[in-house]
C-alpha cells in the first residue's frame, strides 16, 4: 500500500471517527433530557458532597486526636489510632542540590524538557544538535476522500 492509499484510509477512518462522535454526543444530548439522566447526576452530586464531608469529618478527627495526644496513650478511642512518622524538611534547597550531586547523584532526575529549552541558543560541548525531520499531516484530507 503506497502512501496515497494510506491518506485515502486516513482520510476514511477520520471523517468515521467524526460521524461517531456526533452520534455519541447527540444521545448523550437525548439522554441528558431523561428524568434517569438528571436522578443519575442528583447521585452522582451527592455523592461528591458525602466525600468531601467524609474527608473534612476525618480531618477534624484526626486534628482532634493529635490535640489532645498526651505523649503515651497511643489508642486514646475506640478506632483512633495515634503514629508516629519521620519528617524531613528541606531548609536550603541550594545546600541539598548540592549535597545531592555530591553524595546521592541518583536522585537527581534531568527535566529534558526545560533543560533542551534553556540551552537551544547555546553552544555546549556535552550537547548535540541536529535537525530532525517529521512528516506532518494535514487536518482536512477530503481530497481523498473523492
């Protein structure tokens, strides 16, 4: 299959896709006027207020058993448990980058992406540029579709 072939069934798939997706979004239209529809979103509302309500209750539990920690009682009510975890803050990011080239060089990960955007116009001796060629193609191949 040469490549005008290929254009023609990319041409094809494409104006299918597109047809599909005006199917789907009209019965979604269709569904979204149902009395099923607007219970199902009721729920599916509710659902997520119950959630954030869960995740503030818990919070406040939690703050509230922390506050109240005296030290020794570990299991101060019946489902509340008190742990204990190691907490590592960095105060002078400058200092750990450095610490880490040094002493853990693995741990630190090179973001390409702003990296190759940093040093485009800049001449260095552990980069290698070259040009790279992609073939593009075109939003509107109803040409083939002829």
């Amino acid at each position: 299959m040469d490549i005008t072939d290929k254009l023609k069934q990319l041409a094809g798939t494409r104006k299918t896709k597109e047809a599909a997706q005006k199917s789907l979004e009209k019965m979604k239209e269709l569904l979204e006027d149902t009395d099923e529809w607007k219970s199902y979103k009721y729920a599916q509302d509710w659902l997520r207020r119950m959630s954030e309500q869960q995740e503030e209750e818990e919070k406040e539990i939690r703050e509230l058993a922390v506050a109240q920690f005296d030290g020794k009682n570990k299991k101060p009510f019946i489902g509340i448990e008190i742990k204990e975890f190691s907490v590592i803050k960095v105060l002078d990011e400058k200092k750990t980058l450095i610490w880490a080239s040094q002493n853990a060089p693995s741990i630190l990960k090179l973001d390409q992406t702003k990296f190759k955007k940093a040093v485009e116009n800049l001449e260095l001796d552990f980069v290698e540029k070259n040009v790279e060629y992609r073939g593009q193609i075109a939003s509107d191949l109803s040409e083939y579709l002829k």
